[in-house]
C-alpha cells in the first residue's frame, strides 16, 4: 500500500532541542539523563527520533511500497518560530528530507513544512522547497481552515501550490500564538477529549471552509488532503441536510456540495464502519490510505480496509491506486 500519511522525526532538530525553554525540548530528566520532552511525557532519546533503516524495515514487514512523509507534530513548533529562525530550520528540514528521497528512490515522498509566522516568507520558503527531488506538497495546521476568514491569510501559499500542481496536506494543529491543546491538560480523559473529541470536530470545520464555500474554486490544481476521514462529516451529514431544509431551503444540500467537491481524506485510524460511511458520502476514489506511519496505525488501516463492506476493488483503490495517480503527477519518484 501507499501511506499518504506517514510522519517523521527529524534527528536533525535535536540540538535545537536542547536548546528550548519549553516544550518540546530535550532535557535531563531527574535520574540526569538526556530525554525528549512533550506534553505527553518524556521519551528516551534512542526512540524519540526516526532513521531511513529501521523505517524502511517497518513499512517492508507492513507491504507499504511508499511512504509520504510530513512532519510529526511535536516537531512542529519550527513552523512558529520568529521568521528568520523557522525559515532556517524549515529549510534545513526540507533538504534533508529531499535527500532521503532521492537515497531511496520510489520508497518516500515528502510534503514540506514552512514558516506560519509570516506566509509570504512561508511561500517563498514553499517556492524552493517544491523545487527539490521528492517534494510533493506542504503541511500545514488545521487551524488556518477553520473559517473562511482565517483562509484568507493562505492564500499566498495556496497560490504556489496552485502553480506546482501540488498537495496541500491539512494536519489538525495549531497556528503560531493559537491556545494549544484547547482542551486543559488537567481534564478527564485529556486525551480522548483532545486527541479525538476536539481534532474530529476541527477537521470538521476545515471540510466545511474547503467543501461549503468558494474557496478553493481560485486553485484548481491544487490536491487538498484532510487526515482523519476529514472529521466526523460522514456521520452529522444527514443532520446538516435536515437542517438546511428547515432552515434554508432554497439553498445546495450540504451533502451535495460535499459530494462535489475534491478534497481527498485519508483514513487514518477509522474502522470498517467510518470507511464505509465515507465512501459513500465522498465516493471511493476520494479516500486514501493513511497510517499515521506506525507499527499500530498500518495493522490498523489494513485490517479497516479489509473489514469494508465494499468491493475488492475499492479497497485497492484505498490502499493503493488513489494514491498512486495522485503521484505519478508530481515526482517521478513514484512510479
């Protein structure tokens, strides 16, 4: 199968690590050994970070033929950094994962990652960065599409994706100077509230910007992906349709518009049930395979996939021939 989400830990930001005052950093934990830092906890050094060896032996124990890579969240606060810092890092990101392209060729792709404090640095960062062997897109958080009116800013990166006939991957995340996570840390159940409750309701939003308003009609070759089945859409769709014909009748059903639309969503860590329902709300050349690039997410995706109540067929379309047109049309790294 082809993974179009799959994230990667940078080793290359670890003495920027050490470095930070808050986290994500890298410090020494009470027993004087160095750890890596999140908001959820410390993790040893020797796990917190990936290399192409052990990587590549994950996805061939899995049949994953190709990874698209993008970078984990907890690395993602390079993206906030003031500008000049986050140009540097994200630049020196990019070309190192350029590199592992081109040292493995037609096993990884790579969506970029660019400054958000200022998006015309952003785009011309994003300019260079899809200029390099294996770049296929850029990432970028969820919350710049929560609205119509946060959208707007993006458009000088929409604009150069647009040109590149690029993907423009929406991970749920905040912007730079967003309150982040939403959900207080000291909550019941803090990662279930966070981690699904509020990133499904998120993503929500973002598929009700891209699929319910004019936005994107200005960037026709741009491939828009939301991770996740694009929130919980599928499910609350026949409820926005009622509502509409109560309280707008003279307007598109929303499931129509969505139905039209050509935003892709991946199938991370959805089941049988979630496909399913997607499939028939979007249409099955609309989802990709998505994994999350972990040992659990690709037994998960699998076995989702091949519990589906749809046809073979469709199923390899999921795991494989979705992503693999989508592409053959940007790097001729994948064949």
């Amino acid at each position: 199968m082809i993974d179009m989400h799959a994230h990667w830990r940078p080793a290359g930001l670890l003495q920027s690590l050490r470095q930070r005052s808050s986290i994500p950093q890298i410090v020494h934990n009470d027993q004087g050994v160095e750890v890596f830092r999140t908001r959820f906890g410390d993790e040893s050094l020797a796990d917190a970070f990936d290399n192409a060896k052990d990587y590549l032996a994950r996805m061939d124990a899995h049949d994953v033929s190709v990874s698209v890579l993008s970078l984990l969240s907890s690395f993602c606060w390079i993206q906030g950094e003031a500008v000049e810092q986050s140009s540097a890092l994200c630049r020196t990101y990019n070309e190192s994962m350029s590199q592992l392209c081109l040292e493995h060729p037609g096993r990884f792709a790579c969506f970029a990652t660019v400054p958000m404090r200022d998006l015309k640095v952003g785009a011309k960062e994003l300019e260079a960065a899809l200029k390099l062997p294996g770049m296929v897109g850029v990432q970028v958080p969820g919350n710049a599409f929560m609205s119509l009116a946060s959208a707007e800013a993006m458009r000088p990166i929409l604009e150069v994706l647009n040109r590149h006939k690029a993907i423009l991957f929406v991970h749920y995340g905040p912007m730079p100077g967003d309150p982040f996570p939403r959900i207080a840390k000291g909550s019941d159940n803090f990662r279930r509230r966070n981690g699904t409750l509020d990133m499904q309701a998120s993503l929500s939003s973002i598929m009700v910007t891209f699929c319910m308003t004019e936005f994107l009609q200005d960037y026709p070759d741009v491939s828009v992906q939301v991770h996740n089945l694009g929130g919980n859409i599928p499910f609350e769709i026949e409820r926005m349709d009622h509502r509409c014909l109560i309280d707008s009748p003279e307007e598109e059903l929303p499931s129509e518009r969505f139905r039209k639309s050509h935003v892709l969503l991946d199938c991370n860590s959805f089941g049988a049930h979630a496909i399913e329902a997607a499939v028939r709300l979007y249409g099955v050349e609309r989802i990709l395979c998505g994994t999350d690039g972990s040992t659990f997410g690709y037994e998960w995706t699998t076995n989702a996939v091949k519990k589906s109540q749809i046809t073979d067929a469709e199923k390899t379309q999921i795991l494989d021939g979705n992503a693999r047109r989508l592409l053959a049309s940007i790097t001729p790294l994948i064949h």
